[in-house]
C-alpha cells in the first residue's frame, strides 16, 4: 500500500488554519512524475464554513490585508510562510520555498478552495 498525506491535511499544514469539519473534499490526487510530485486537491464548502474560514483567514497572521492579488505570477511569495491575499472572488495563499511550491485559491462565490503543490 502506498500511503499518502490526504490533500486536506496538507492545507491545514501549509495554512496553520483547521479547514471545517462539514468539508465536502471533490478531489484529492497524486500525480507522480518521478522524482518530483504534484497534489492537487478540490474542497466544496458550505454557506456557514465558508464565512468562518474567512474570518480564519483574516485572523491569521499570514493574511495581509493591504495587499491585493491581480494574479500576476511575480507575486508567488518566495519564503517558506507564505501569504494569504484578498482576490477579486476571494483569497489566495502562496508560498514557495527551494523544495516545495503551495498555491490555495479559496472562491467565496461557489464556495469552494482549490490546492495545487508538490516538489519542483
């Protein structure tokens, strides 16, 4: 058996923020392209979480609220923290250090957040 981190345990590590417990997770998929890896992982929220997962975001100290994503690619943070930002339907989190690469986008609009990472 070959075992993995749940994609969804990964964002709460990444975040340092508990996602909900009512989560529907839509996808959760290891692509192996040996020796680097890619996780990509879908997570359907309901109306409820969705506003108490903003509030988290906007708790955390990650989050800077001056600081707005017009997605362009230079703003991929390059530390091993990362950053949460406000995006035109939402938030965005990035971190990139010499080993691993996080991208979240979290839609408040459909309500659902969107994780892509692996090894570069």
């Amino acid at each position: 058996m070959n075992y993995r981190t749940p994609g969804d345990e990964i964002i709460e590590q990444v975040t340092k923020i508990p996602l909900p417990e009512d989560i529907i997770v839509l996808k959760d998929e290891y692509h192996d392209y040996f020796p680097d890896y890619c996780i990509e992982c879908l997570i359907q929220f309901n109306e409820k979480d969705t506003k108490t997962y903003i509030q988290a975001i906007r708790n955390n100290p990650l989050y800077n609220a001056l600081y707005v994503d017009d997605n362009d690619p230079k703003h991929i943070i390059d530390s091993k923290i990362g950053i949460w930002r406000k995006t035109k339907n939402g938030y965005s989190f990035s971190k990139l250090d010499r080993s691993f690469d996080d991208k979240i986008y979290f839609d408040t609009v459909i309500r659902k957040l969107y994780y892509l990472g692996g090894s570069l």
